[in-house]
C-alpha cells in the first residue's frame, strides 16, 4: 500500500506562489527583450543584420549564433534555415547584457528562399537566474523576401 504525504495549507500554497511568482518573472523580463531586422525587406542572398535591445531591468544572457528563420504560411511558421547547420557548431560565445544594453549580429539569407513573410527566431537567450525568455520574445519583426 502506499504511503500518503499530508501537506499543510501554507506548504500547498507557497509551492504555487513560487511557481507563479517564477512565471511572472519569465513574462516581465522575456516581454521587454526586442529584436529588430535592419530592413523591412530583402533579397533571397542578401545580408542584413539585427539588433537586440534589453529594455528589462535584469541582465540577460545571450547567444545569437544558434537561430532559425521561419516563413509564414497562412496562420503557421515553418522553419526554413537552422543555425547552426547539420554537423555544425557555434563558435560564438554567449554574453551578459545588462539592461538598456543593445547587441547585433548580422546574417546572410540563404539563396533560393520563396517570396513571402519570414522573421528569425533566436534560440540562445536566458534571462538572470536562468529562465529562459518566453517564445515570443526570441522573434525578429516580420519581414519580406522579395523575388
């Protein structure tokens, strides 16, 4: 038979207070992490950069080198670019960003790309005491691939 572990009210409730508290955390500091696209509009091949600004009161960690880009197709985003590649690695160091703190990398956009809607999603971002950004937050502006 098993055994049953009693818990008081307070063990109960503070276990779901910390664990909201941690999520309003997360929302509040991945919500004022933004990345913007040099461009509103490219070339399949072209370069471009972008430009991360830490608008949070909180020191984030970051590395831009793993990242996807995605195409909107209808109401959904299918990755179309992975970096690294299969087989590679990234050589890029993560760093500290203190708030108000801006960093950039650039990006050379693969040739052959469809015209349409794309945005990057970057994929090494932590904020302080390591939670991860939300979703949302690690997504470029939209912008176009023109033929």
């Amino acid at each position: 038979m098993a055994a049953r572990l009693r818990l008081s009210a307070s063990q109960i409730l503070g276990s779901v207070l910390t664990h909201r508290s941690n999520s309003a955390s997360a929302v509040a500091v991945s919500a004022a992490v933004r990345f913007a696209t040099d461009r509103h509009a490219y070339r399949a091949g072209e370069q471009g950069a972008v430009t991360v600004r830490n608008a949070s009161s909180q020191i984030v960690r970051l590395n831009l080198c793993p990242r996807q880009l995605e195409q909107q197709l209808g109401d959904a985003w299918v990755v179309r670019d992975r970096s690294p590649g299969p087989g590679e690695i990234c050589a890029t160091a993560s760093v500290l960003l203190p708030s108000g703190a801006t960093s950039g990398t650039s990006f050379r956009l693969p040739r052959g790309l469809a015209p349409g809607m794309y945005r990057w999603r970057f994929l090494g971002l932590v904020a302080q005491g390591g939670v991860p950004l939300g979703a949302g937050e690690r997504l470029t502006n939209s912008f176009g691939i023109e033929a």
